[in-house]
C-alpha cells in the first residue's frame, strides 16, 4: 500500500529473559565460550528505555488527506503504553514469577504479567495485537491497516519488528 503512517511512544519497562541460554538454540554455534560472556545475561533482572513504532498503512487517503488522523489514535495507544510503562513485564511461566510478583505486591510495585517471554520480538507482536484490537473497533477499519511494530531500545543497536504475516 502506498501511503504510511508511523507513530511512536516511550516507553520503559523492566523484563528478563528466563530461558536465555546462548549455548543452544539458534545461533548457539556462534558462541565463543572464551569471550567470557555470561551465556544467560538477560537472564538478570534489568530494564529498558524503548521506543514503540506502530505503522498504519492505506491504499488512498480519507477526506482529511490522512491515513489516519493520527490524534485518534494519541489516547487508546497512550492507554495501552501506561499499562506497562515503568512495569516488570514477566512472563507466568518464568520459574520466579511467583517470588518476583510477591516481592511486587509486597512493596506495591508495577509489574504486568503476560504469558510469553518478554524479549523485544515477542514484546512488539504483543503491541501489534493489542493495536490491532483497538483498530478492530473502527467502523472505517477495513479502509487502512496496522502494518507492524517496531521496538527500538534508546541506547541499544538492535530493533525489532513484528509484521502482520
Ligand atoms: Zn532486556
């Protein structure tokens, strides 16, 4: 399609990656053991400043010369974000998740619990999922489409993107 339109949020979470272990799966075979890095460092708890990018396409233009009148879409995606900003995002399945959340509860702290594993690919298919939901509330939703979600991390040389398949 044509036409594109991007917006993009702040946002910054706390996550891990629990089952990290660069000595298996994809890649594994590029590990180098004597660069002494740890082989699950994401394990650890940490945090991220991020940038959220949702992309919205169309084949024409509204009447207002718009994909979208991107100020709709300001509050529910600004609703969405403050759900998780400054969140322990944690996996249900992650072995702690029972001590981690207590520890949160006991010292009134956020955290958002999702059911996969919060690496930034997964994080940004979650955002693309939940957009798609608000999107699949308006009426003229057929007429442009959610393209993908890109996370940025803000002092980091990686992204990732989720597309719709
Ligand atoms: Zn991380």
């Amino acid at each position: 399609m044509p036409f594109a339109l991007t917006k993009t949020f702040k946002i910054d979470i706390g996550h891990r990656i629990w089952n990290e272990d660069m000595r298996s799966g994809r890649g594994s075979e590029l590990y180098q053991p004597e660069s002494n890095l740890p082989v699950n460092k994401c394990a650890a708890l940490h945090g991220h400043s991020l940038g959220v990018t949702f992309k919205f396409q169309s084949k024409k233009l509204d009447e207002h010369g718009f994909v979208l009148d991107s100020n709709l879409l300001k509050a529910p995606l600004s609703q969405l974000i403050a759900k998780l900003d400054h969140a322990m995002v944690i996996d249900r399945n992650d072995p702690l998740f029972g001590p981690i959340t207590q520890l949160c509860d006991q010292f009134a702290l956020k955290y958002y619990p999702v059911n996969f594993c919060p690496s930034f690919e997964a994080l940004a298919k979650f955002f693309f999922d939940e957009c798609q939901k608000i999107i699949d509330q308006c009426r003229h939703g057929e007429e442009f489409s959610l393209l993908g979600v890109t996370i940025r991390g803000a002092k980091m040389s990686v992204e990732a993107t989720y597309e719709r398949p």
